[in-house]
C-alpha cells in the first residue's frame, strides 16, 4: 500500500515531536489527521503543514475527554470509513511526580489518565477502522523511562531520574503494545513502542540534546512500516530496547 495513500491520526500533533510525525508522515505523502486539545492550535498546525503541501485536517482530540474520542472515532469512519496508522504520542509530565514517596499522588493519577487510560480509549475506538486497513500501524510514543530494565539497572543512565507517575505510565502502555501485537498477531496491524530520546520540548522545558524533529524519526518510520515489518517490539533509533 503507498504512504500516498494512507490515513494517518498524530494525538498530540499540535507541537513538539507530535508535529514533527505529522510534518514527516504528511510529507510522505499521507492525509494526516491532527489530533489536538485546543482547537486554535491544532488549526494552526493544520494550516502549517498544508502550507508544506501536505494534506491534513484538524481532529479535537482530549484524552481526558472520552467524549471527544468517540467523536473524532465517528468523524474519521464517516470521512474516510478506516485508518492505516495511530501514532498514540500526546503526554504529559507533572512537576508535582517524583519518586515512590515524595510524588504527589494526584499527579500520578492525572498522569496515568493522561499517558495510559488516554490512549487505551483511543486505541479502543480507532481499532474498528484500523482493522479495515490493508497495512496498519499503531505507534505507542512510550520512554526509557517506562522500561523496568532501565529502572533496575542502578548502572542505567536513568537510574537517578525517578517518576514514579510518568514512568508507571509509560510501562502501561508498553504492556498496551505487548497485548495489543498478541490480540492483532493474525491481522495486518503492527503495533510497536519507540522512545523518541531526549528531546527539547516544552514537555521538558526544552533541555534534552536532541531536537523534536530528531525525536520524530522513528517513531515516523515505524508508522510507516509496511506488512513485513517488526510488530510487538520497544525501540529507538539505534534498535530494540529492554521492556
Ligand atoms: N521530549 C522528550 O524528551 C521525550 C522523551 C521520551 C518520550 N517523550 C514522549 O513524547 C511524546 C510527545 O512529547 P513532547 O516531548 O513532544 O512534548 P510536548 O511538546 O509537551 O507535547 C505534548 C503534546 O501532548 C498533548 N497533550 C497533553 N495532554 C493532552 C490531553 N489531555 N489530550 C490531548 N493532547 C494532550 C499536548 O497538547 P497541548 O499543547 O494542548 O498541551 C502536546 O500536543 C509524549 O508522549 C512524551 O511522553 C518525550
């Protein structure tokens, strides 16, 4: 199936590297959904990127808004009547999260409602019209911090870096991508993890090494693989990663 003819739905695709897989997938050649919170903003990204040439529309789109998932569900099936490809990347990290004991509980509930519960409910409602497409792919947008290899490893480059609340999130949705491979294992749909790396974005006030669009790379890539390609796996850029 070519990109050109793929639909593909980015939450969180009003900035950061959420915009950056949007950029890549509609400059591939996709109709690009942008799913975005705030209306202004995901027009304005809309608007961006059909001025590179690509073809995208606005899609509203809160995960903590199970309402607006249904919606958007609705809208695409009308539209388009299926989807080749979720990027589930729209996140959060709230200051207030921490390690075990000093997190703000509330924090790590808003998280996980936010990170997990989000994109269950839109993978439940996008999967329909997922599996009416030739070649799908979902892409969980997850961390290293979600892997519970890193987390152990006092050695690990992270192993100082403790939320609890973001890192439980990202670990549930690492089992998402693991359950999800196992219930598609007999259809055309792949689903996979990909941390993006440290990025600077506003998630983290702009300090990781990388840029945004550097982040987007492989999460665009895998959202983009065709039928032959790798289904139930954790990566980055450089290959596989522990869970
Ligand atoms: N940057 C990094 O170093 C890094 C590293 C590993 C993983 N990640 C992951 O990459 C993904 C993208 O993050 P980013 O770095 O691009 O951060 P970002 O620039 O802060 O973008 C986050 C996006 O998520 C959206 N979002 C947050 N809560 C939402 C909700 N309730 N409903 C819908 N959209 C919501 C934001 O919308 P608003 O603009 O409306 O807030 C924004 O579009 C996240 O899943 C993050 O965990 C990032």
């Amino acid at each position: 199936m070519s990109s050109k003819d793929k639909i593909a739905l980015v939450t969180g695709a009003n900035k950061g590297i959420g915009f950056e897989i949007a950029k890549k997938l509609g400059a591939a050649g996709c109709t690009v959904l942008v799913g975005a919170r705030n209306e202004k903003l995901g027009r304005e990204a809309c608007e961006k990127l059909k001025a590179e040439g690509a073809k995208a529309e606005y899609v509203n789109l809160d995960l903590l808004k199970p309402e607006t998932i249904d919606k958007a569900a609705e809208t695409i099936e009308k539209k388009y009547g299926r989807l080749d490809i979720l990027v589930n990347n729209a996140g959060i990290v709230e200051r207030a999260d921490g390690a075990p004991t000093k997190t703000k509980v509330d924090a790590v509930e808003v998280t996980m409602r936010t990170n997990f519960i989000g994109p269950l409910r839109v993978t439940q409602a996008m999967a329909p019209l997922l599996q009416k497409s030739a070649e799908g792919s979902i892409v969980n947008v997850s961390s290293a911090l979600g892997s519970c290899a890193f987390n152990g490893d006092r050695n690990s480059p992270y192993a100082d870096t403790k939320f609890i609340g973001y890192s439980a999130s990202k670990a549930a949705l690492n089992m998402m991508t693991v359950q999800l491979a196992y219930e598609f294992r007999d259809t055309n749909i792949k689903v996979n993890s990909v941390c993006p790396g440290y990025c600077a974005t506003d998630i983290n006030d702009n300090q990781g090494p990388l840029s945004a669009e550097e982040g987007a790379r492989e999460p665009a890539r895998l959202a983009l693989l065709d039928k032959s390609g790798p289904t139930g796996e954790y990566r980055n850029t450089e290959g596989s990663i522990p869970w």
